[in-house]
C-alpha cells in the first residue's frame, strides 16, 4: 500500500491539496538519507504552492462577509505558525490547514479561544461583563431565561492570497521545515532507566507555517444583536483586544516558544452589511453577459470596448449597490494589468467605489 502512494505522490500536481497530501501520502520512514522517499516528499510539500483558484475562492469568501456588519483586519505572521499540532500525521506533528483548499488557516475557535485567556489574565473582572457578551453563559437550573448567547461570531481566520501580498512577504509557498529533537526518547517513551546525556538524539523533521504570510482576521455580529447601538462598538472593542492577544500571547502551539505571533498590519475596517440589491433588468442582463464572454473567452481589450458602447449607458442611472454588483463582474472579467486604467475609469464614469472601498 505504501509503494502505491508513492507513486501517487511522486505525480502531486501544483493544485494537489497540502494538507490531503500530508496526512495521506507519506512514504515509509527509513532514515535512508536527504535523498530518500521520506526527504523528497517534505521537501515537494515546502514548495507545493498556492492553488490557481484559491484567490477567487477568497475573494468570494470576502465578499460574503458583507451580510452583517463585520470588522477586519489583516495579521502577518512573525514568526511560525503551527495550529493543529495536536492532529494525527505521519511526522508525529500535525498541522490544520483549510478543509478544501489546503492553505493554512486559523480556526474561529482557536481566536476565541486565545481572546478568552487573554481577557481573564490581563483585564480579570475587569472585563467580565465583556467576556458575558462575547461568549454567552448558560442559564441556571430552573432560570433557563438568564441564558445569554455570544453577540460576536469568530470567523476563520483565511490565508491571504499571494496576489494580494507585497514586498519579501511574497512567496508561492506557504509551509515550511520545521524540526522538534527529542534528547531521551527511552524515558518519554515510558522506559525505566533513567535519562543521561550519552543518548543519542532523535530529531523530527515536520512542517508548520512560514513567517511572513498573512491571514485575514474577521468578526461579525451575531444575529439578533445589530438593533443594540453599542454594538458596533462593541464589535471594535473585541477586534482591538484580539489584535492584542494575537501579537502578544500567539495562537497555536509552541507559543512559549515564540510560534504564532500574529502582527496587524494597515487599520481594522469596521463596516456595515450591504443593503440587498433590488433586481434590475439591466444589471440582471449584464450579469448575463460577462458569464457569455468568459466562457467564450473574448478578448479583454473586446469586452471593454463593448461594455463602454452598450452597457455603460444602461447601468448608470441603477442605484449604487447595483453599480458595485456590475463593477464586481467586470473586474473578475478583466484582468489585464495593461487594461486596470481603462477598466477602472470607465467604472468611475459609471458611478462604482474603487475596488479598495468596496
């Protein structure tokens, strides 16, 4: 069975999935050098690369957290990241990487976490009423009544997408070698002999998250809270200590050791949901149109000229939340660094924020 994956590993694509890769393709562990089986398939999986369409999936995924109001901000790794370590891989140290894309990723429930600890060690009672909000309490037996739900929703944290990144941050990989030397394997093993220092150490190579890649951290408001005017304050509140917690205390394992820091990088956005778009004719057809033209491939320099001519006239006088819809569209159409200027102006002309207000 093991020579089977092998063979299976030594074909891994570029848009194979990381973590599919790493809990079931390891070869046989045989200690037969830097340029054995084992070797190769750590070293493929250090420079395995982001997917093609993992950007648009986040770019999706973005956009959909305009349903309620919502508070980002973007983190940077300092140091390494290693979340999941406890999961059960062929190393012996796993790592959570995302469910269907394969890139790193912090869970909501690790955020939550770290921010309860942080909260009951730094501001104690102080924040009581605070820690109430956050994360709801139980009602008493017989006063089911005083149960209260958490007001805030600690969403996953998502790995930017290179694209998105500037400067030496850039990079195609996301994972890297990492190695933990256990000293005295026979005592930690359960052996009766007492440790020394004539034992040979066993080092164990595994993979954990560069420095320098950076997450998308976002929280929304819970259901049923947005009527309460304090509650945006409160979202911002909770983002600010989070930042905290993440730059001070880090998430993950091996936080003692200087694993998981997590460093804001730009302001926290604070934003209210998008109103629904009303249903339009036009906008409708529109929508229609750029699917037509990605899927026959027209020209981007085509689909500019054609837009400007026909649909511009046509989507102007629609109300702003529709001119963003059609905006969108366009710009997943037409890519072109050479054609953003054109692109950009002619949306200006038709009344859309710039991509970076959206």
């Amino acid at each position: 069975m093991r020579d089977d994956l092998l063979r299976v590993a030594g074909t891994i694509g570029k848009n194979a999935h990381a973590g599919l890769v790493y809990e079931r393709y390891a070869p046989e562990k045989k200690h037969d050098g830097q340029d054995g089986p084992w070797e190769q398939w750590l070293s493929r999986l250090e420079a395995h690369p982001e997917p093609d369409d993992y950007a648009e999936a986040f770019r999706r995924w973005e956009d959909a957290l305009r349903q309620s109001h919502t508070a980002t901000f973007t983190a940077r790794a300092e140091s390494r990241l290693l979340v999941g370590h406890g999961n059960a891989s062929p190393t012996g140290v796993g790592l959570t990487l995302h469910h269907t894309w394969g890139v790193p990723v912090v869970p909501g429930s690790s955020l939550k976490g770290v921010l309860a600890g942080y909260l009951r060690a730094v501001y104690g009672d102080g924040a009581a009423e605070e820690r109430r909000r956050l994360f709801g309490v139980a009602g008493e037996d017989g006063a089911p009544e005083q149960a209260h739900a958490g007001e805030v929703i600690f969403h996953d944290a998502q790995w930017v997408p290179c694209s998105r990144v500037t400067g030496l941050d850039r990079a195609p990989s996301f994972l890297a070698r990492d190695v933990l030397t256990v000293h005295h394997s026979g005592w930690y093993g359960g052996k009766a002999e007492w440790p020394s220092d004539y034992e040979p150490p066993n080092p164990v190579a595994f993979l954990s998250v560069r420095p320098g890649g950076w997450f998308l951290v976002a929280l929304s408001l819970a259901p049923g809270t947005e009527a309460d005017a304090q509650a945006e304050d409160f979202l911002a509140w909770t983002a600010r200590r989070l930042d905290e917690a993440l730059r001070y205390w880090g998430v993950g394992g091996k936080t003692a050791a200087g694993y998981g820091r997590l460093v804001r990088e730009g302001p926290c956005a604070i934003q209210p949901p998008r109103r629904p778009v009303r249903a339009s004719p036009a906008l409708t057809e529109f929508l229609a149109w750029v699917e037509a033209r990605r899927a026959d491939k027209l020209e981007q320099k085509q689909v500019l000229t054609v837009f400007e001519a026909e649909w511009l006239p046509r989507l102007v006088p629609l109300a702003p939340e529709a001119h963003d819809v059609g905006a969108r569209a366009l710009r997943s159409l037409v890519k072109s660094p050479k054609l953003e200027g054109r692109r950009d102006a002619l949306l200006a002309r038709m009344g859309a924020a710039e991509e970076g207000r959206r």
